[in-house]
C-alpha cells in the first residue's frame, strides 16, 4: 500500500482546540493515514483567511494530494475565503448549526470563538482558583479549614496519579480537588489521619498495579528501595486494605489516562451529588 | 419568548471529552437556549445504551420537549440502541467518517474510545513528564541544568497567568514550562538573573493591565502592598522595560483565557521551530 501522507489544518477564529479535538477523534479512525497537522487559530478575518487559503493551495499543489481542514469558523465571509481551497473541508458549523437552528425554532447569533474565551468570567475565575487550591494542597499539603472546601481529596499511594488528575479536574471542570498521599506511617496507624477522617466522605481512591507502579518509580529513583517491586506490593496492598477498612471507594489507575481517570472521578462526584456543573 | 429549557446528552463510548467540547462550541451560538447538561461516558455495550436510551426517553415525555443528543459512538450495535428514542442525535461520526473514508480511499476501524485513552503510551508519558517539569519549576524554581530542558520559560510579575499556562501546556501539548516570576530584585538589577539569561532565546514574557492585576492580587490579599494599584503599576511597567532591553517577545494577558494564552506561546515555538508535534 502506497504511505498516504496528507496535510491536516485546524482551522478557527479562536483557539482551535474544538477543531483539533474534533479532528483528532475522526483521525483515531484511520490509523495508516500518514498526517503532517497544522495548527492555524485566530483565523478572524477575511485577509487572514485568504492568507491561509493561499498556503493551503500551495500545499495541496506540492504534495499532490488534497489536504483537509477541520474548521469551526463562523462568520460567512472568512468561510468564503477558504471556500476556493482544493481541501476537503469538514465544517463542524456549517454541518449542524442547522438542524440546532430548526430544533430550538432560533437562529444562531454567529458570535466568534466564545468557547476558550474567558467569556463567563465567573466560571473562568472558578477554574483558576481550583487549580490554586490543587496545587496548595498537592501531595499532602492538608489543612482542615481549606479540606472542608475540597469537593473531593484524592488518597493513594506514591505515583499513582493523583496529581495530574487533580490539576486536569481544577483546569477542565473547576473541581477543587487536595491530594493526599498514602505513606508507610499511614499504614501503621492503620487508618486516616484525624484531618482526612474529618472529610471521609469527600476521599476517594486511586489504586495501580504493583508491576506498573515499579515502572513509573524506577523512572524517577532507578534501583531504589522506593521502586524496588517488593515496596510497591506492599504499599499497594496495604492503601487497598486501608481504603477498605474506612468505606473508601477506588479505581485503578493502571490503564487508564488522566482524562479516563478525571471522568470516572466526575461520575462518582454526580451520583454524590457533590458535582453538578457541567 | 417562552424560555426553552433542552436535556443535552454527550454520549461517548470512551471519556466524552470529544462529545461535549463539540456541543459546548456549538451550544455557545445559542446563548437564548437553557439547557440541562448530562454526561454519559463509556457507553460502550448496547446494554448500557439501551439504558441511555429509556433514560432519555423518560425526559423527553416529562419535559414535553426532545433531548439533544451529542455523540462520538463508533459501534454500530451501539448507536443502533439510540436511534429508538425521540431524540435530536448530532452524530459526529456518523456524519464525517464516510466523507473521510471516501478521500482517504479506506476503510475506517470502528475501534473505540481511543483519542483520551492511554493509546499512544509514549506521547502520554511525556505529558506526564512535563506536568512533572512544570511542577518542579514552577515560580522561580529553577536550575541551569534542568532549564536546558525546558522547552520554554515563561516569565512576569507575579499573577499574570504563568502557573495555569504552564500546566495547561503540559497537559495538553506536552509541552515543558518553566515559569520565572519578575520581582523587585529583578528590576533593580536591571536584567535577568544569569540562569535566565543563559536560556534567554527560551524566555516569553506575559504582561497584564495593572487594573486587572490589582483585582486579581486583592482576591488573594485584600488591602496588600501588594495588591495595591500603584505597586502593580511599577512592577508591569519596569517588567516591560526588562522584557524590552532583554529582547523577549511578550503577549498582554490581561483579557485572555489560559487557552488563548497557550494557543499564542505554541504559535511562537512553532515559528521559531522548538515544537513540532502537535
């Protein structure tokens, strides 16, 4: 089979992240597909748009193949201007800004790149103080008067991911989420500390496999005790008897990423209750 | 006009991300529409979607009006189990992938999920790694050896937005941020400390208005120094200065998103070539 090798463009009056979403899940499909992706966001008016159609052109003559653009601009006239294109172009609103149209019996207001703008600033706000909370209570950093305006404080042992999913959960969905991790002294007391036990409802578990724990250690400490098997075994068993004993729900992390992870995180909070913004 | 209150569904057999980026973007040119959002991840056997499926019916008799369904389902004995209820599907797949399949001349997978999963191990391991980097240089943290490394330094007054650009660019682009906060010490010496400097074709600035700064200072420290206006006024105005006899590139923060920034600081590692992959 001849390698086929196209040009991708994420094209958008904003910052391109709907376009590339979009455009990377349709690529998922179509794993023998060569791709060489650009990335042209700001896309705002129609000399910028005639700019890009001229690059594309070019492209499309050099390689001798059609590029295809993935595009969530707005206003009809910088459309018009990529419209002379040889691309394929995949118009995310062209294509379904209708049938909303029809269904909600209004029009759209055809208002640009309002998705990743601070737009509703009170939602915006939220986000950036849940990651300052994430990042001021990161890796135990506890205090019982901030852990009451936690929505959920992660436990687990050393490097199972609490804190990317911690940052991802402030960053993507505002949830104030603390970090706490599970030590040998822990074990020993055999239960919380007196400040988590406060907020048990609010913990949840992050568990991963022994072998896949070894792994992420030795990256960071090779040949330690810290990344020796054997430590991991018993650290991971011992979190898991402890979660146990104290009613605390988990998951395991081992193949999951953080986006996977966040959102079975998500789900718990909304049948707690304890979520409710999208 | 009679308020028009919809049911929004974003179903997916994998995280959802994709589903809701998609239907936030298009909902933004509804501003008039109220809606009720739901999550519905992992929908990925047609028993889990025939629940969906007498859910969504079940709001559709209640509320008298049909849910919206956005999804990103690649089964088709999946999607097959939605199509009974009377909601309004935008299919993101159904509606694309043939148009891909026809340009590429193959057939696309139908496998599931895969953008937000594990999947490439080692594109996401990197990610990790760079949240990891961004943590460990974040606000001035910061040492000659480990900046060589850095893919970018992103430095300001303190509160201009350097911390969440710095994770979001990790997060998502795999990016490695170091972060540097401009302080008084900075000013007086009139130029960048020597580890800076040594990195200085690294270096981007962000300023912001001094109004928005004060605000956003006195939400942290009410009636600070720190926060005061003329403080703020002093310390952008000689950042600027600094930024300028160094040579550094900068971009005004003051009404952008951390998507907007970070979009602008990939747009300039391109353009000097120190990031390529998307």
């Amino acid at each position: 089979m001849i390698p086929l090798k196209r040009h991708i463009y994420y094209v958008s009056d904003g910052t391109g992240i709907t376009a590339e979403t979009l455009g990377h899940s349709l690529l998922t499909q179509f794993p023998d597909i060569e791709v060489v992706e650009v990335r042209a966001p700001f896309i705002d008016t129609p000399s910028k748009a005639r700019d890009l159609a001229a690059a594309i052109t070019r492209v499309a003559q050099k390689s001798g193949h059609r590029p295809i653009v993935f595009s969530t601009l707005v206003k009809p006239e910088v459309i018009a201007a990529l419209n002379d294109t040889p691309a394929l172009i995949i118009d995310l609103f062209a294509t379904f800004i209708e049938p909303l149209e029809r269904e909600f019996g209004v029009e759209s207001t055809h208002t640009v790149g309002r998705l990743h703008g601070v737009g509703n600033s009170q939602t915006y706000q939220r986000r950036i103080e849940a990651i300052n909370f994430a990042l001021a209570h990161d890796d135990g950093i506890t205090s019982d008067t901030t852990l009451a305006e936690a929505d959920v404080i992660l436990i687990g042992v050393s490097r199972c991911g609490k804190t990317p999913t911690s940052l991802f959960l402030a960053m993507t969905h505002a949830v104030k989420a603390a970090n706490y991790p599970l030590i040998p002294e822990d074990f020993e007391r055999g239960h919380l500390p007196a400040a988590l036990r406060r907020h048990r409802e609010k913990c949840f578990g992050l568990t991963i496999s022994p072998e896949r724990l070894a792994q992420i250690r030795a990256e960071r400490r090779p040949n330690s005790e810290y990344a020796a098997l054997e430590t991991c075994r018993r650290e991971v068993e011992s979190a898991l008897e402890l979660m146990r004993r104290e009613g605390i729900p988990w998951l395991d992390t081992t193949t999951k990423s953080i986006e996977e992870i966040a959102t079975l995180v998500l789900l718990h909070l909304e049948k707690q209750r304890r979520y409710h913004h999208l």
